[in-house]
C-alpha cells in the first residue's frame, strides 16, 4: 500500500472548520478566496462529470470544490495556510457512499460473535462453543452465517446448536437477516413448539415429525427476538461510532441507512454534532415511526451530514431462506415465499408520503415482489396527481430489486423509480440461485445493464453487514460478475455486468441522486462539496482480479480527513 504523503503542511487540516449546511438541492457557492485550504494531485483523478471526466489536481476552499483541473492552476491557489496532499500514483474519486447498509448492524458485527465467513456447519458450532467459553454470557447471540457454501448443504438446526450450547438460549441469525437458528433452550423459553402459529409473513421451519427444527424465517424471528434485551443508549452509541468509523476505513464516504428506528436517528445526529461520527448519513426509517416523519418533515444534524428523509418498508423476504416472493414455485421448493405486508397496510402510507415529500425505499427480491413493488407505486402516483405532492419527482426506490420479471425491467425507468442493487449479491447468490429459480428466471436477474440501459438509475449498495461491505467488492462484482475466486458459472448472464464508468456513477453520482442531493455532491465538480476517496490501485484500468485487493487510503468528507492510512 502506497501511502499518501505531505509535501506541506502548514497548517494542521484538522484545524478547519466546515461551512454550514447547504441547502439540500442547490450547488454550494464558490468561495471567493483564490488560497485554498486543501490541494491534491499526484495520481489519476476520476470526477464521474462527463462535462469534465478527468483532472490533475483537485482544489478545496471551506469545504467546497474550488479547482477541478490541471496542476498548474492548483499551484496558483497554494498558500502558506494551504495543506498540499499528494497521492503518489493512488487514484482519487468522487466519495463512494454505499446506497443501502445497515450501520448499527455493521458496528454490531465487530461487537459480537461474527459467523461470517464460516464455511462449514461444523465450523459454526466450534465458533459458538468458542464464543460460550471465552465470554460466558447467559443469552448468546451472533450473525453471519449462511449454508449455500457448506459442505453439510442444509440449513443448521435446533439440536446443531444444543450438541454444542444446550444450557443458555442460543439465537444465531442468517447473514441475510431474513432467518435465525434457535436452539432447544431459546425455543423453549420463548414458547415455541409444534402447534405454534407462524406469524403472518413468517414461517417455523418444522421436520417430519411436526417439530420445529429452530429455524424461524422473516416474522417468525419476533418469536424468539424478545429474549434480546434492548440495547441501551450506550450500546447503540458504540455500535455507530464503530460503524461509521468502519466505513471511513473501507473509503465510504457515506452511506443510506435502512430500517433504523427513530431513535437511532437521534444517537446519529447527536454522535455527529459531537465529532463522533465523520461520515454522511441518509436515514431511512423504520414504517413504525413514519407518524414522526410525517410530521417533522426532512431532518438533518446541524452540519447537513446527517438527513432523514426516507420509509423503508418490505415486501418480501430473502431468495436464500426461500422468502422472496415468487410468481412461480421455487424449483428446489414447492413453496412460493412470503409477503411481509399487506397492500391495505401500505397504500396509505405511500399516499401519505406524496404528500409530505417523504421517499419510499422498498425491500423486494422475488419476481412477484419486485412486480407488486412496481404495482402499487403506480398506483400510488396515479392517485396521488404530480399537482397534489410536495414534490414532483419522489425517487422512490426498490431495494435490491434481485430478480425481475423481463416484462417488468422497462418500468423502473417508465416509472421514475430507482433500482437500489447490491452487486455482491450476485457473486455470493450465483451458487445458490439457478437451484432456487431454474435457469428461464436467471433473466432479469441481478440484471444491472438492463436497467441501465433502459433508462434507469441503478444506486449501487452492500446490503452490510448481509455482505461484508467493502465497496472494491462490490465494484468487482459489478464489472466482472464472478465471484472472488473467480467463478462465475453457466448461464449467470455475463452481459449484465456494467461499465467502469457505470460502476463508478453506481457508487458516486447516482446514489448522491436517491438522496435528492446531486446538485451538491457525487462527482468531483467546482461548487460541489468535496467528498473524495482515495485507493491505492487505480480501478478503473486494473485487471478485475486485483480490484478486491484494493485498499482505501484516504477518505475526505465536506473537506475533513475521515480516514488515512497510516
């Protein structure tokens, strides 16, 4: 890892002071001092505006983008308080914001037992039998794990986890977040048996004999979810801090979200007014508290880099728990997945959300949800007429859009709704997903050129802590569409991997537009606020395989050094 060195350093960066917020959808002004505070060249710079593709040097003034061009013009604007950066030979780029991640579940995951990774049944079990011994807790609980790799090829159970952990409540929950594993003594304080009802939404996974196997998918993980105590104020705090630290790390300037009850907006807005949270935030909240939103409008902190201004809901569940909804039976399963809501639930909310300028962001995966998703939009907007809603243009957004029936593709763009895809799912789903669906429904699936060349906007995203979270995978993913090991397989529709400059507006530009912001930020342009993140390999022009190896060296936010490397 090359690092980034100082040729001058005159005034310590972190002395500066960022201007205040910017109105969401304007441009900030140019500042009218020639001295900048920060200026940096040395390697390739890539600005994801097509009026201007490329430059030598880059030039910072309160926060905003004063020089976007060569390095001559920027050594005009270097003074005795001016800190000059140089990349030597790393590449630089807009901020990437990854446009759908949970971030108190990613602090969370560096907090708890990590199963992710784990590549066999087996070695879970080693993992919560090591965890049990070196913490001692009376209630264990972990995230990650997923059976599509494991030679064991099944999904674990209740008495897995009692041959290991039999005495405490064990509650271990699927990478996707869709399905957890009890064991007997979690089942067992929680009240499920073989005559328990699933809750609507969900499914108690149960063997031959009528009892339940531990596994609880969707809804039916409220049954156990109880025996968690809420985190306290203090927990959640760290989770953040943790997380938003993470990410700077990764090379994220910022990232959307999702499903975050409104107190966690709260600890965020608070955490970054005292300097404890450095990046960018773009909240979407839990459907409970809409009412809240509803009422306060848009919020923000006092610096603009944390916004609240979306609703998640779902749909349906996840393809690997065989919870996204089908239009067709599953081809491994006579199931056809499960619906989480109910259209009588949601219209009012989305209707009420026209109204208040309120984005909707909408979890679908299957075919059928995908198709509903598009559905009850449109009629949505049909009903609620563009003179009738504070705003004209609403973004709404299908989260994950994973697999699309070809009928459906051309309405992403017809209707105005953005596509919120998250490339590494391909790679990981691609050994699970043509058993799942056959290969007839593998069109349309994970199809990110498609949309794009329908018209569409495809915000790119990780879904973390589901996946790992690191935006040179996702980018891999996007441009190559194999996985990390290089396999791709028969029939994975290798066409509908992307362009660099796609990728790159995927994790730039066109999230800064699901966020309704980018007039101020997403490329690297005079008048915008300088977001930037550097990496040590230039991947735009690096042979796929070597794009993973990749490594962030600097991340700037609204002209503020959040991350760099030693």
């Amino acid at each position: 890892m090359r690092p980034i060195k100082f040729l001058l350093t005159l005034l310590a960066f972190a002395g500066t002071t960022a201007t205040a917020v910017v109105a969401q959808d304007t441009a900030a002004p140019v500042p009218s001092s020639p001295v900048a505070d920060m200026v940096i060249w040395g390697g390739p710079i890539y600005t994801a505006d097509d009026a201007n593709p490329s430059a030598e040097a880059v030039a910072i003034k309160d926060g905003v983008f004063i020089h976007v061009g060569t390095r001559a013009d920027a050594e005009a604007l270097v003074g005795d308080a001016t800190t000059v950066l140089s990349l030597d030979g790393a590449a630089l780029y807009p901020g990437f914001v990854d446009a759908h991640a949970h971030l108190h579940g990613i602090g969370e995951r560096e907090l708890t037992l990590n199963l992710e990774g784990i590549d066999s049944l087996s070695g879970v079990k080693k993992a919560v039998a090591d965890w049990r011994t070196k913490e001692q807790p009376s209630l264990l609980v972990g995230r990650g794990w997923i059976e599509t790799h494991w030679p064991e090829k099944r999904f674990p159970t209740r008495w897995d986890i009692d041959a290991v952990v039999e005495d405490i409540p064990v509650i271990l929950t699927r990478a996707d977040g869709h399905a957890v594993v009890a064991n007997s003594k979690a089942l067992e304080m929680a009240g499920v048996t073989g005559a328990t009802e699933a809750p609507y939404g969900g499914e108690i996974i149960k063997n031959a004999l009528g009892e339940p196997t531990g596994m609880l998918v969707d809804t039916a993980m409220s049954l156990v979810s109880g025996l968690v105590p809420a985190p306290t104020d203090a927990d959640v705090d760290r989770a953040l801090v943790t997380g938003a630290r993470v990410y700077a790390e990764y090379g994220w300037t910022g990232l959307h979200n999702m499903s975050v009850p409104i107190s966690r907006v709260d600890a965020l807005e608070r955490l970054a007014d005292a300097g404890d949270v450095d990046i960018r935030v773009y909240n979407a909240i839990e459907p409970e508290d809409a009412p809240s939103l509803f009422a306060s409008g848009m919020r923000q902190n006092a610096d603009g880099r944390i916004i609240t201004r979306a609703i998640k809901l779902y749909m349906d569940g996840a393809l690997g728990s065989r919870g996204a909804a089908l239009l067709e039976p599953y081809s491994d399963a006579a199931s056809t997945g499960l619906l989480i809501t109910t259209k009588e639930e949601t219209m009012p909310i989305l209707k009420q959300a026209l109204g208040s300028g309120i984005q909707i962001a909408m979890h679908a995966i299957g075919d059928r949800g995908n198709r509903l998703v598009l559905d009850w939009f449109e009629e949505a907007f049909g009903d609620v007429p563009t003179i009738e809603r504070a705003i004209a243009d609403p973004r709404w957004r299908d989260e994950h859009t994973q697999i699309v029936h070809p009928d459906d593709l051309p309405r992403y763009a017809q209707l105005g709704v953005i596509a919120s895809m998250q490339p590494s799912h391909a790679i990981g789903d691609l050994h699970f997903a043509p058993d799942r669906l056959g290969d007839d429904r593998l069109v349309g699936a994970y199809a990110w050129s498609s949309l794009i060349a329908s018209g569409a906007l495809v915000a790119g995203g990780s879904d973390a802590p589901v996946e790992r979270g690191d935006p040179m995978i996702e980018f891999y993913a996007a441009v190559h569409r194999h996985d990390l090991k290089g396999f791709q397989g028969e029939n994975w529709h290798a066409e509908e991997a992307v362009t660099r400059t796609e990728a790159l507006k995927m994790f730039t530009l066109w999230p800064a537009y699901a966020a309704f912001a980018e007039d101020r930020l997403g490329s690297i342009t005079v008048g915008k606020e300088a977001d930037l993140t550097a990496f040590d390999r230039d991947i735009m022009t690096a042979v796929p395989a070597d794009i993973p190896k990749t490594r962030a060296i600097l991340t700037v936010v609204k002209g503020n050094v959040a991350y760099m490397a030693e």
